[in-house]
C-alpha cells in the first residue's frame, strides 16, 4: 500500500500552521495556543484511528477565530494530499455519537463537492479561550479545503463542552471509516465517473 501521508504548512499574515496527517495511523498530537480545541484535534486523530499533528500560531490577542479557521484549511488540505486520487478508499461514512446528554451525528462523503450542512444549537457561547461558534467555521474551512459533503447535526444537548466533543468525536468516526481503504475493491476509485 502506497503511503498515505499529508504535510501542509500554510502562513498568513495572521497565522502559521502546520500539519501532518497519516490515514493509516500514528501520534496524535495538537499546539494551537487555544488548549479546548487542542483537546478536540486530538479527538479527531484519535478517535478516527489517524496520525494527526498540528501546530498553529496567530492572532490570538484578537481571539481564536483566524486560527481555528487556518487549521480547518490546513487540515482539509493535508487530506486531499494524503487520499491522492482515493483509490480504494470507502468514500463514505458516518457516526452517532453520544457524550453524556449530548448526542452528535456525522455524515460525510469524500465526493470533492464541498457542502456543509450544519445543525446544532449549543448552549453556551463560550468555553474556555473557545468560542462555540468556531465548530461551525472550522467545519466549513475543512469542508471546503478538503472537498467533503459534511452532515452535521446535535440530536440532543445541555453542556456546551459535551455537545462540541460529540460533534468533534462524530466527525472523527466518520471520517476514519471515509477514509479508510475497503479490502473489497483496494484499487477501485469509489464512483461511477471513474474520479472524484
């Protein structure tokens, strides 16, 4: 199997990012400066069974905004690099995800048509250094940059850092089924069109 890697550093005037992500596993870790949406970073590379490791710095005397939203690209960015041209790869995938009272559910296709449905009402407008509206924009930077039809909905929630961990821990189980490769048809692009 051929590897399946993504590096990506991306500078702005308002932020440096660098990221490195493995389809097929490894470590995981996350420095952004802003430590919950380290902890959600860390979600997606461990609960999608990746190697993820991200490092940012910005604006953050601003707030978190332009950072979050770097990393979103830059990380959608190493996974276009990663999947090449998806041979093999399930394409879809999906999750529901329970963190206490919150229920989260993820669907996403790696159809290169980037669409972001997004439908969660979280309580709280902060937590931490974190804004909870950011979920939204870093979704919306990953769908775009990463070519993905992103479905997400909060079917149940209460505390706000629940209801962001399950959204964070549906996208890694869904994307990690997405990408990983079906033992069926192992050099098969997963289209009708022969590309995606």
């Amino acid at each position: 199997m051929s590897v399946r890697v993504g590096e990506v550093k991306r500078t702005t005037s308002e932020t440096t990012v660098e990221v490195r992500l493995d389809l097929d596993g490894g470590d995981v870790s996350a420095a952004t400066g802003v430590p919950f949406f380290d902890h959600m970073l860390e979600q997606v590379g461990r609960h999608g069974r990746l190697g993820l490791a991200v490092r940012a710095t910005g604006d953050l005397e601003i707030d978190a905004h332009h950072t979050v939203e770097d990393v979103g690209i830059a990380l959608g960015e190493a996974l276009t690099q990663a999947l090449g041209d998806k041979s093999g790869i399930r394409r879809y995938g999906d999750a529901l995800v329970p963190m206490e009272e919150s229920l989260a559910q993820v669907a996403l296709d790696i159809s290169g048509r980037p669409l972001l449905v997004f439908d969660a009402d979280i309580t709280s407008e902060m937590i931490g250094q974190y804004e909870t509206p950011l979920t939204e924009e870093f979704l919306m930077a990953l769908t775009r940059s990463g070519g993905l039809t992103l479905h997400v909905r909060l079917l149940a929630s209460g505390n706000a850092h629940h209801s962001v961990e399950a959204i964070f821990k549906a996208l890694a189980v869904a994307l990690g089924h997405a990408v990983s490769i079906d033992p069926r048809a192992p050099d098969v692009v997963p289209s009708t069109k022969g590309s995606l």
